[in-house]
RNA sequence: GGAGUAGUAGCUCAGAUGGUUAGAGUACCUGCCUGUCACGCAGGGUGUCGAGGGUUCGAGUCCCUUCUAUUCCGCCA
C-alpha cells in the first residue's frame, strides 16, 4: 500500500512510479484539475489528478477532508511558477495514475491547523488532535526522550525491572487510588504513588542499579503540570552516597537535553541549599532565570512606629523582606494594584512599595506611602536592596511563610510580565533539605521527603534531638526553570535508625507494621546502603518541548476534575460487577 | 473545600443600557472553474444561546441554583 511516505517524496524521485497513502489534508477542485495534499506522519505531499480517466477523475471528486486513500503516480518536477516553497515537497507533485479511497471521513469538528481550538473540543475528539503536527511532534519529542534515557541506563548497567501496580495503600504521601479486591472481602488494593518501597527491595535483593519508566498515580486536585496518573523515571543504586547519584543523574539529565533539544549545558548545575534557596527565593524551587533576590531588612525596621513592618520584624517567625525590581518605576498604579492583589492569593494583606525616582535627592527622590513612617531607614534600605534610579522596591512583612510565598511568586510573575529571564535554561540542584516539617494543624512531625529518607544524623542523635524540625536530610531536588523535575534521597539502610525516624513521626510498631512490615522485615536481611531518584517524565518532556502544561505532552491526559474528556471515564458499572465486590453506594445515585 | 475566567451555529467568536426574525468568519452543502497550495466565484443557516428555576408584558442579556472546561489557593511524603 505505500512505497514511499508522503513527506518523503522529493525530486530524487523525479519520473519515479511511487505508491503513498495516507489522509487527505485538503483539496483543491478546480473543475479541470484537483489537487490533494495528503498526509502521512512525515509531512504532506501534493497530488494532481487530471481528467483524463474519468473513473479516477470522479473519485478525486468525492474526495473530502481527510479521507484515506492509496494513490499511485508519477513524481514530476513543477514548474517554476507552480513550485511551492513553504512545502518540504513543494518542489515536486505525484501526478495521480490511479486513486483508492481507503476510507471516507464524516466532517471532522474542528479544522486541524486551527491554533485557537478550546481544549474541551481537543480532548474530546483527542485521536483527531493528536493527527496535528504539532502534536505529533511532542509525542515524538517524548519518545525520544525515554529513548534515550533507556540507553543511557542500559549503557551504565541499569536494569529495568517492572513493580505491581496492584500493590497496597502507603502511610503519609498523598491520597491513592483504591481498587477493590474481590477475592479478598473488605480489602482493598492500593495503586502505587511511587514504586518507591519496591525499588528498595530490589536493592536487598542485590540487583544494585534499577530503573523504570512507570506510571504512578495520586488522587489528588490537578495542576497545569499534575496529572492523577504520571510517569516516572525511577532510578535506585546501591552503594552509592548523595554525590555518586547526583552527578550520574545529571550526566542523564544533560545527555537527554544534548540528544533531544541540542541544548549542551557545559557547566555543573550549580547546588543551592534548601535554607538559602528559601531566604533568596522564597521558594525550594527556584527559577533562576530571573536575577532578582528577596533581601532581608527586618533589622533595620524593628524599632519604626509602623506595626506592619515592625510587628513581623520582631516576630521569631516573622519576615520583613524587600523584592528590588530594576527600572519597575515605570509600573503604573494599575500594574501594581494588580500586584497587590496578586500577592493577596497567598494571604499576603498588602504589597508596600518605594519608587526610586531621584536617590541623589535623599528622601525627597523616594515616591512611596510608607517612607514616612521610617524616614531614617528608608535610605539605608535602598542601600540595602542596591536600589538604583528608576527602580521600583517591594515589600512584604507577615508570618514568615506568607512573606516568602508571596514574593516568591511575585518575583516570578514580574520576571515573566517584565521580560527579565536571562537565560533559557536554569537547573539547579536544591540540597540540604530539612528532614521534617512540623504540621501546623496536627502539630505532628511529618516527612518532607519521606520516612524512608535517611536525616543527616545518627541514630543516637535523631533521637535525642532537641529541634527535629531543624534536622537536615540526604535528599535532593533537580529544578530547571522553577519546575521540579526530579528529586531522590539516600535511603535508610538501618533497622535502628528507621526505627527512630518512624518514632519521630509519631508512627506506632503496630502502624509501621500494618503498612509496610515488609520493608522493616528485609531492613534486617543485609541491606546495602542504597539511594536513588525520580524524574517526572511529562515535565521534563513538556519542559523541553517549550509547553505550559504536562497536558499537551500525554496522549490522553485529564481534565482538572480527573476525567477523560474522550472515553468518558470514570464510568458507572453494572450492579452485577458491584455486588461481585460487595459493595453499595451510601447515596442514592443521582440522575 | 475556596477564588478568578469562560460556556451563543460543527469550530472560533460578536451580540452596552432587557425589546421584534440571534449575527460574522470558517467548516459544511449545491453550482461554476485546468495550476492551486488557507485556490477562487455565486448561492444556501444547519441554533436546547451549557442545564434548571425565578423576575418581567418581554430574558442570550438581570437574579438564584447547578454542570462543564481552565488558571490559581488549599491539597500533592
């Protein structure tokens, strides 16, 4: 049915015979002579029939978008005239001999070089959308991608060994999917958020390097860059430290980025500290293609007569800190209005600010509605930030948490509206990250990585520790562009010292036992020291193929409420199929 | 769970202040056309104005409820 592809025909094969099919993309019926570009995954290609067979001549006729036809013909130079430069094939065409309409095609809804299709439709009729080259190409940027994370494994000694998807519910982490057993009463079969407890396993098991390219899912609300089911890189080694694995990760990294995006990062990522990362960016994920920094001024405003900068400035756990915006003075009382109502999402009561018009005129060059409540420190501030002419300085002052979630995200919102990335591509490496947060509401320790993590202590001193909230942990983030792309930890290896972390958290034996004895258990079987990591596939694929969400680079992602637009899933079942699993609504199903 | 935005023809959208028969482009259909490549020309409207309720003499437009999509907050070890 085809001797050549479409996008592949050029004038080497001049005078040949050729056979192609695919879809037509569009026809062009000029009463005398038609003309059909068709389609295959390489590209387009002109076809011309002529009257001269009538029979042939009344197929073209029929023909309608995207209808798949078998055409076979003679590949001739155009014309000067009639050459098409916008076309790879726009040197040649396939003089038609003969036509097969394959199949025919209802009007499809939606034309496919529409850029302005909603992405309900898209989804919808997702098998249409994916025929788009855009599409097709991000699907292949993908698989490239995996290709060659698959050979670079492979070449360092990695093995690919698949884990249960069935598998069972874990502590902590986010909500999981749950599937009901039905050879097994009132119990029920977990889908795997990470296949994180097996990967450890097989390290006790001695195959010292894994890998897999896995789906995991969490039920939890989604995001531009969230699915319910993703796909992990996931990666364990054993008798490796935090170094060996971050320097082998990101000799993966930068071999993906080389192989797939010819982008050649010939530098090492530079490696800030999950304490710094949060005191410059107010973030553990920062996007350092923006070159602007929080800076602290709470010393300097601790004894104003102005309670919104000083309350927080004497607070312990309060934060007073200045965004310098360079050449913001041009923001209009719109823009920063809009600003401020910006930084309200994250709880953030105000947005104070100082336009920098004149610093040779002292105080009288500050533009502001707060300078005069701190008319001494106010230049001494400036000097602070580097505040320059024409700049623009922003303030926030509250709980800690507030002031670094607010300006954190201001600053990467004006990096963005201003147009101050710098560069293309900012990875860094987020290390030292704390082992625990303290939960505000249960006032309980909680992993950040997870329990599995091993803290940068020893077992005598994580328990006796004074201030576990303020103990390190061997974990480390990959960020590239203030996406987490990947992130991993040397694990545990110690019966004892597991033992301590599950007490710190307030886990009970009874728990720990309950939901995964069998980690504890192999803990006493000869562990190796192990560690290891995770990529989240679609980001770093929607990071290199330049999208602003994880769903354009899924086949067929969901929607934000975790549906699919085009199976229609989840779906009702039969009464049949629940009674077989003992199971009843607690409602009424409504209609 | 919360906040914002959107929902009108197959698709993308317009439709101040409530007013008669709801429009445009495109797709589609019919006819014409032998060099186009987003072909062109002439003609044709194919509609549950997301759904339900309310106000009104009268609702695409106002009010309430609800559904869907999307962005964000919470959530996501």
């Amino acid at each position: 049915m085809r001797s050549h592809y479409c996008g592949q025909v050029t004038e080497k094969l001049e005078n040949k015979n050729v056979t192609i099919s695919g879809w037509v993309h569009r026809r062009r019926d000029h009463g005398g002579v038609i003309f059909i570009d068709l389609r295959d995954k390489e590209g387009l290609v002109q076809v011309v029939v002529n009257p001269d067979n009538a029979e042939k001549f009344a197929k073209a006729e029929k023909v309608r978008s995207e209808f798949v036809l078998t055409v076979q013909g003679t590949v001739l130079g155009r014309t000067a005239e009639t050459i098409n430069p916008k076309m790879n094939t726009g040197k040649i065409e396939i003089v038609a001999d003969n036509i097969e309409i394959l199949s025919t095609s209802a009007p499809i809804p939606f034309q496919l070089d529409d850029k302005t299709i909603s992405e309900e439709v898209r989804l919808t009729y997702r098998f249409l959308d994916l025929r788009r080259e855009e599409m097709q190409q991000v699907l292949r940027t993908r698989y490239q991608i995996t290709r060659t994370m698959r050979r670079f494994l492979d070449d360092k000694g990695f093995m690919d060994i698949e884990t249960p998807i069935l598998t069972k519910s874990t502590p902590e982490g986010a909500r999981d999917y749950l599937v009901p057993s039905r050879t097994h009463q009132n119990k029920f079969f977990a889908l795997p958020q990470s296949p994180q407890l097996f990967k450890q396993l097989l390290m006790m098991s001695g195959f010292d390097r894994y890998y897999q390219i896995t789906r995991c899912f969490r039920d939890e609300d989604l995001r531009a860059d969230r699915q319910p089911e993703f796909t992990q890189l996931d990666i364990e080694t054993s008798f490796m430290g935090e170094e060996e694995v971050m320097q082998i990760m990101e000799e993966l990294v930068k071999t993906i980025f080389s192989e797939v995006g010819s982008i050649n990062f010939e530098y090492d990522f530079p490696r800030i500290t999950y304490a710094d990362s949060i005191r410059d960016y107010g973030i553990d994920r920062p996007d350092l293609r923006i070159d602007m920094k929080l800076v602290d001024v709470a010393d300097l405003l601790q004894d104003i007569d102005f309670k919104v900068f000083a309350g927080p400035a004497k607070d312990p756990q309060g934060r007073v800190a200045a965004l310098r915006v360079p050449e913001g003075g041009k923001m209009t009382r719109k823009e920063i209005d809009d600003y401020t109502n910006f930084v309200s999402i994250y709880g953030a009561k105000g947005l104070a600010y100082i336009k920098v018009n004149k610093l040779a005129d002292g105080l009288a060059g500050l533009q502001s509605p707060i300078v005069k409540f701190f008319p001494e420190q106010a230049l001494e501030v400036m000097a602070r930030v580097g505040a320059e002419d024409g700049d623009l300085v922003f303030f926030g002052a509250d709980k800690a948490k507030i002031v670094n979630e607010a300006l954190g995200a201001l600053r990467c919102k004006i990096g963005e509206d201003l147009a101050m990335l710098e560069k293309d591509w900012a990875p860094v490496w987020v290390v030292d990250f704390p082992m625990f947060e303290l939960d505000e509401q249960t006032a309980r320790l909680a992993a950040i990585h997870h329990p599995f993590t091993q803290p940068k202590a020893t077992t005598e001193e994580i328990l006796n520790h004074k201030a576990p909230e303020q103990m390190l942990s061997k974990a480390y983030d990959l960020v590239i562009n203030g996406l987490e792309v990947g992130g991993g930890s040397v694990r545990i290896h110690d019966t004892d010292m597991q033992a301590a972390v599950l007490k710190l958290l307030g886990i009970s034996d009874k728990e720990a036992n309950d939901k995964f004895g069998f980690l504890l258990n192999a803990l006493k079987y000869g562990c190796p020291p192990h560690a290891g990591m995770a990529f989240g596939l679609d980001r770093l694929v929607m990071i290199i193929a330049n999208r602003d969400s994880i769903r354009d680079v899924i086949a067929f992602p969901k929607t934000q409420s975790a549906a699919c637009m085009l199976t229609e899933a989840p779906g009702l079942v039969d009464n049949e199929q629940l009674s077989e699993l003992d199971l009843r609504f607690r409602k009424p199903i409504k209609e």
